[in-house]
C-alpha cells in the first residue's frame, strides 16, 4: 500500500531534468515488477516540493525505493517459509492523476482527497504526554484536518507554472499538503514496526521487524524536518500557518495547557522530545510513540489510513473493498502474542 502511494508521489514528483537542481549524478533506478518507472512527470510540482527542500525529489525517489523494497521482501519471506504473499492487485481501481505520460492504470490509493492528521507534529515536542497514556495533541495545520485537500496535481493546468515562473498559491498547497501527508505515512511505520515486534516468538521474525522498522524512523525524521518549510500561503479554505511566532495556530494563545506555544509548534524542534514512558516515576525519555496496541498497532494503521482518505473512491464516495481486507489481516496481527 505504501508502496502505491509513493510510486504515485515519484511519478509526479520525483527527480527530472526539467527542473533545475532536481536531478543528481546518481541514476534513479525506480522499478516495480521489472519494469522502469518515470518520475518527476509534473515539472511545476516538483518546483513547489523544492520550496520545502531542494532534495525534495531525490528524497521521494529514495522513499519510493524502500518502500517497494519492502513489499517485495516481505511477500518473498512469507514466500520462503511456504506462505501465500499478500496480493492486493484486485483493488487497484482508483483512477490515476491525468498529468501527461502518468500511466493510467488503477491504483490502491487516492492522493487527491486526503484529510492529514498532524498532530504528530506536537505529539514529538510534547514532554509530559504520550497517547499511550491517553495524551492528546494540537494540529500544526488545522485545516488540512479538516475537508479533503489534494496532495497531488489531478491535470497539467492544475500543475503549471504561472506565466511569470512563479508557484501559484494552489500548486504550493498541494506540494505543502504532500510534505505533511509524507511524514504523516511514516510515523505510521515508525511506531507499527516496535508495537508488532512485541508480539513476535520467532527471532528471525523480530530481526525483520527490528531491520525494517528503523528505517521508518529515518523517513519520519527526513520528512518531519521538510515540513516545517512549508511556507505561510493561503489557498481557500486551506492554510499554512507560520509555526515560528510563538503561538498555538489552532487559538492564537501563546501558550498551550501553560506551556510556551514555541515548544510544541517551532518548527526546528525535530528531535523526540524526552516524554512519560511506561511509568510516570521512571522520568521522561525521548521515545517513539505510541507503541501500544490500541494507539500504534496494526488497527489504528488501518484506521488511520482510512480516515485519511487513501481508500475513496471519488466516482462513488466511498471507500473500496480493500478495507475490509486490511482490517482483517490487521485483527490478525494485533491478535498475536507472544509465546514463551
């Protein structure tokens, strides 16, 4: 699944030489199933990401690889030890971007309706809570959280350059709206990895686990730091606020709960900041969070993702079948326990 969706995010959005600074000596080598995949097919697009980073395509190039990695390890191991591999293919019937030479073949994944969770972004500066504990947190963009925003450019009008060579307000907020999704996606992995390790008898099971998961962390972090350069614009009912004031964008307080606004919003503060870990008396301790069943196991990724938006159907308004697969291998896996 995640492999879908930052396929999606290479086409559009990855290295080309079309744009100045967005293609490095290395060759992208992107594949899936044996066949090369394009990238960087929206120049204009791959100009907005580079306002939050000039790295921004090789960078989602990188993602894309892993993940795709990932997939095809993962159903080669199940594979080896003389288990079926999972195929999702029957619910690839999510119609693609129509920007020039995307393929339009049916996706897993919708890119264009998506409704981003960034609390994580107060979740990791906070220092007295933890959502294992019952924590709650305050959205960096409060209006991503709310309607559907796109994530990518649906046509090449929509992923132009104004006449000027200027970023239209709306192209950016795509591409500002795609660096929160990234780093919404990977905290997801970042925390799902450590919750099923838990569960794990097998040791080479748990070496899987404990080799993939890190490498999760590492997009998160990647991709926690390229948001906070989203810039300050405002694209109708969408806004970006400026982190660095010093006050909460969701009330305009300086504080939070009596706390300085700056220490949950400033957007440097990238580092897991030292929270309450399995006991309030053990002190606080920089973590990854949650790591619980209930907040960080296979059934909240699901539901995370669902309530994100990935899985609708544009044409009917409704979420596909594949939901109902994904929350049954989820039942499974938040089931198992460990055996001694």
């Amino acid at each position: 699944m995640e492999a879908d969706l930052w396929i999606q995010y290479a086409e559009l959005g990855g290295p080309t030489a079309a744009v100045a600074g967005a293609e490095g000596l290395s060759a992208i080598d992107l594949k899936l199933n044996g066949k090369a995949i394009s990238t960087g097919l929206a120049p204009g697009y791959v100009t907005a990401l580079q306002v939050l980073d000039m790295d921004m395509p090789q960078y989602i190039a990188d993602n894309t690889d892993d993940e795709i990695s990932h997939h095809r390890f993962l159903n080669n191991y199940l594979q080896s030890k003389g288990a079926r591999p999972v195929d999702l293919s029957a619910f690839a019937i999510l119609p693609p971007s129509r920007v020039s030479r995307v393929p339009q073949t049916g996706r897993l994944t919708n890119l264009r309706q998506l409704t981003v969770d960034t609390t994580w972004w107060t979740r990791y500066r906070s220092d007295n809570q933890n959502p294992d504990f019952g924590g709650t947190f305050e959205h960096a963009v409060p209006d991503l959280a709310k309607g559907q925003h796109p994530a990518i450019p649906q046509t090449d009008a929509e992923a132009a350059l104004n006449s000027d060579g200027s970023i239209p307000n709306h192209l950016q907020a795509i591409a500002s709206t795609a660096g929160f999704h990234f780093a919404y996606i990977e905290q997801g992995g970042t925390s799902l990895y450590p919750t099923l390790a838990q569960k794990v008898t097998n040791l080479e099971v748990l070496r899987v686990l404990l080799s993939i998961g890190p490498s999760e962390a590492m997009h998160f972090q990647t991709w926690h730091d390229k948001a906070g350069n989203a810039p300050n614009i405002t694209d109708g009912d969408l806004s970006f606020p400026n982190l660095n004031v010093g006050t909460d964008p969701n009330t305009g307080l300086a504080t939070v709960n009596g706390a300085p606004a700056a220490d949950l919003f400033q957007t440097n503060l990238i580092m897991p900041e030292p929270t309450v870990f399995l006991e309030q008396k053990l002190g606080p301790v920089s973590i990854v969070r949650p790591t619980s069943d209930p907040q960080g196991g296979a059934v909240a990724a699901v539901v995370g993702f669902v309530e994100d938006g990935l899985f609708l159907d544009p044409r009917t308004g409704k979420n596909t079948g594949i939901v109902d697969v994904l929350m049954r291998l989820a039942e499974e896996a938040d089931e198992a326990r460990r055996q001694l």
